[in-house]
C-alpha cells in the first residue's frame, strides 16, 4: 500500500478511470469525495499522445479548480486502464501523471476497479463490454481470474469495436448470398463512402478505421428491423453471457465444494444502453 502524503491533517486521493472515450476522474480526501469531473479519453491507444496530455491537463486543471486542493498535495493517484498491461501504455501515463501531480501512481484494469465497485472486495464476476470487452472474477480469497479482454483483433466479442466489425462483414455476406441489409447503406452514409469498393478500401486501411463508431447504425438498423443487424446484437450477448458462465466455474473451483455461484455484475456502454445485447447476455447465463 502507498505511504500517504500529509497535508496537516488530511490525505488526498486521486482516481481516474480512463475510458477509450471518455475519462472519468473523482477526487477525495480520505474516504470523503470533494469533486468529480470527466474529460476526454487519455488512452494513447485510442488517441493521438498530444490530445492525450490535453485532455489529461484540462481533467486535473477541472478537478482540482473544484475541490480547491494543489495537485501537489496528492498522496495517491490510482488510474483503472485497459490495456495497462502494455509497457509502453502504462510507461506513458506513469509519465505523464507524475510530471503533473505527487505521490504514489497506481495502475490496474479498469475490469478491476469496477469489479471493486460491484463487490466491495468479496467474490464475484464482471462483465466489462464498452469500445472493448473484458471478464473478471474473484473468489472470497481474494484470488482474480480473466476471461476474454484479448483486443479487438483476437477477440472483444460483444463489444463496440467488435459490433463494428462483425456489422461489416455482414454486409458482405449479404452480398454473397444476393440479400439486402440496411447496413450498407447506412454504414456508407456514416462513413461518407461512395460505394462498395471503398468500403473495402476503408476497412483495409491501416491502422485499421474506428468500428466502434458504427453501434449506433447497427443498433439503429437492428430496430428497423434488419435480420443481420438483430443477429450481430445477440451473438455479441451470447458470448459475453457464455465467458461469463465460464468464469462463474472458474470462481467456483476456486472456492472448492459445496459453495453457490457467485453473483454476476456487468458494467460499460453496450450493456448499459444496448438491451439486445444484454438480454441476450442474460439468456445465455441462464442457459449455462
């Protein structure tokens, strides 16, 4: 644990949990939040480094103006990251915290904070699915397994970059098979493409387009009634409900014999506004 930094009396905290598009970031003095603010994303694998270090200096710049407390006054800074696992990820916000603020810097996943969030320390499985997804579990040991969370080019099934993804290639198996979806035309429009072969263009392209910006048209396409649309929604929920059946199995050989199935908790932006998606999670957990 760090060792806190006093300022007479009182220990300030910082903790931020960096999205892929946006920041959120609460300030507290011990177990006493004095300020929330939210800014754009920091991660620099979802942004340029130099959008990155702005909206880093426009979120500490808001939250301290709100709280009234010195960024030098902080004992510790606790970011939840996906992808921290990356040394030159984490190197980069170690680096760029610690020429902004004091005290000790902490780095873990985002799916662990949140999983923090949902079971204040005891057993449990999460559900993380937002521009990516990602599965955590905790026995009442204390002891985290993974599931998923392997990117968005080996996995993130259910997840914004995956839906995307999985809504192009409809398109084009649509086109195999001499059917229609609403897709194409609505993936043209969003993209401002010209027709078919440019959309192969701009889906080859590397690095490789956005595919996270492209939930909205499904889900739009998915309510009109398009049969591929509606398809991509629920296959991304019937994975994230079978990787969490599997980590619910994974928890309880963990916890040995006779002991239930831990709760099941789900977080991030496709669950939370996408209900085809999490009905389907649902139904896929109860099939289990």
């Amino acid at each position: 644990r760090p060792i806190a930094f006093m300022l007479g009396s009182m220990t300030y905290f910082l903790g931020l949990d960096a999205g892929g598009t946006r920041t959120e970031c609460a300030l507290a003095q011990d177990d006493t939040i004095l300020a929330r603010a939210s800014g754009g994303t920091i991660k620099i694998t979802r942004t340029s480094t130099e959008d990155a270090e702005k909206n880093l200096e426009e979120l500490l710049r808001d939250i301290s103006r709100q709280s009234g407390v010195a960024l030098n006054s902080i004992a510790c800074t606790c970011v939840g990251l996906s992808g921290y696992s990356v040394s030159w990820v984490a190197d980069w916000v170690r680096q760029a915290l610690g020429a902004r603020l004091s005290g000790d810097i902490l780095l873990a996943g985002d799916e662990e904070i949140a999983l923090d969030a949902a079971f204040s320390g005891g057993p449990g499985v999460l559900v993380v699915a937002g521009t990516g997804s990602n599965l955590i579990g905790r026995n009442s040991g204390g002891r985290l397994i993974h599931v998923g969370g392997w990117g968005p080019t080996l996995a993130d099934e259910g997840a914004g970059s995956w839906i995307g993804k999985q809504a192009v290639r409809a398109i084009f198996d649509a086109l195999d098979r001499d059917a229609t979806t609403l897709l194409l035309e609505k993936v043209l429009q969003a993209w401002v493409l010209p027709n078919i072969g440019s959309l192969i263009d701009r889906t080859n392209q590397v690095p490789e387009p956005d595919f996270s910006e492209l939930t909205p048209i499904v889900v739009e396409c998915a309510q009109l009634g398009d049969a591929y649309a509606a398809q991509v929604l629920e296959r991304g929920g019937q994975f994230l409900g079978m990787y969490a059946a599997l980590a619910v199995q994974r928890v309880r050989k963990l916890e040995g014999a006779g002991v239930a199935p831990c709760e099941v908790a789900f977080t991030g932006s496709i669950l939370r506004q996408i209900a085809p998606v999490r009905e389907a999670m649902f139904a896929a957990i109860r099939h289990e």
